[in-house]
C-alpha cells in the first residue's frame, strides 16, 4: 500500500483527491493539510511514501519551500506537485530542489494514480506540457540548475519573510506571524532586500511572482 500525505489549502480540492484514491485499495491518504509548515510536521510524523504537494499556499512557506525541506531531511519521502501552474520556472525549480513529480490539477484521476504509482517506484513523471517545456529548456541549451541566484541565498527564515513581505504583510504583521520581535523582522527585511540588491516592494512582488513564490 502506497502512504500519501495531501497538501493543499482547498477543502474540496483535498476531498476530491482523496475519493478519487481511495477507490482503489492500493492507496492510503494517512494526513492532509493546507499549510507548509504543517506538511514538515507531518511528513515527520507520518513518515508517507509519496506526498502530493500543490505550490501556492498561505502562510510563511510555499509549497515548493516546504517540498525542498522535506526532500533534504527525508529522502526517502517522494514529492509530487500538483498544481495548476504550468509557468516554466515552477517547473525548473520543482525539479531542481527534488520534486519527483510535476502533475497539472486538469489531469484526469487515472493520470493522477499512474503519477503516483511510477513515482514510488522510483521513476519520474511529468504532465505532458510540462515535459515539453522542459524539452524545450533542453533545446535552447538551458540548464534546470540555471535557475539557481540570489533567492537561494536566504536563509529559511528569511524566504518566509521574503514570502511574507511579496504577500503585503508589514513587519509587524511578520512579527507576529512568525513569533519573533518587529526588531527582528525588520532585521531580516533589511538583510533580504541587500541580498536582493532591491530598494522597493514592488521589485520584491514582481522577483517572488518570477520566483514561483507567489502567484500573480
């Protein structure tokens, strides 16, 4: 029996998921949630075989944020994005931080089950337009490491800020989230927009939309 943990912050999307696999006696849903940060925790608790991951959630940390956590301290764990974003550089960066899996919310659920079956057995699966967006990184002779700049310099506080800040939250709306001082966050606002090399928050805005950070 294949173990999978749900992500996403859309109820009915969740319940919709789950019945399509629970029909067949192949597939476990043993947790769900819509939070990042939550899915760390349960991914730890529950120790899943598979994890389908969507990319836009609330909070401090996405989902391809959270994905590339659970990927370093469980390797064991496979990843699958589910998303309804086929934007290129979600795909590249999917990929490059360990996603084994890049699956479009349209697919239809048998397309859904083989994503997962061929993922646990150690192979990988790609929807078919994003396959051909990553034939034609191939073509242009782009690497997926390429995508690799200053975002990956922040640290994992910081890309919550960073998230945080794209979203519209003040530093003080930060502090609070996160539980840490306005000092603090402030502190970290300063040191995320030096290693940016940006000045405003719309440059920010439109660098985390770029990044897959956020969505337009």
């Amino acid at each position: 029996m294949i173990r999978i943990v749900l992500v996403d912050d859309h109820d009915l999307l969740r319940a919709g998921v789950r019945a399509i696999l629970e029909k067949d006696t192949l597939f476990q849903v043993v947790g769900e949630t819509g939070d990042g940060q939550d899915a760390i925790r349960m991914v730890s608790q529950l120790h899943p075989d598979i994890v389908l991951m969507d990319v836009n959630l609330p909070g401090g940390l996405g989902g391809l944020d959270a994905t590339e956590t659970i990927v370093k301290d469980h390797p064991d764990v496979k990843v699958i994005v589910l998303t309804q974003y086929e934007n290129r550089e979600y795909i590249r960066r999917a990929l490059r931080i360990g996603a084994r899996g890049y699956l479009l919310k349209r697919s239809v659920a048998e397309e859904l089950k083989e994503a997962i079956r061929s993922v646990y057995a150690g192979k990988r699966y790609l929807h078919p337009s994003v396959a051909d967006e990553l034939v034609d990184l191939v073509t242009t002779g782009r690497s997926i490491d390429d995508a690799e700049d200053d975002y990956d310099r922040l640290t994992p506080r910081e890309k919550q800020v960073f998230k945080l800040l794209a979203e519209g939250k003040t530093s003080r709306d930060i502090s609070k989230y996160l539980t840490i001082s306005l000092k603090t966050a402030m502190t970290h606002r300063t040191h995320i927009m030096e290693k940016l090399n940006m000045h405003t928050r719309s440059e920010l805005i439109r660098y985390a939309i770029k990044k897959a950070v956020i969505t337009e």
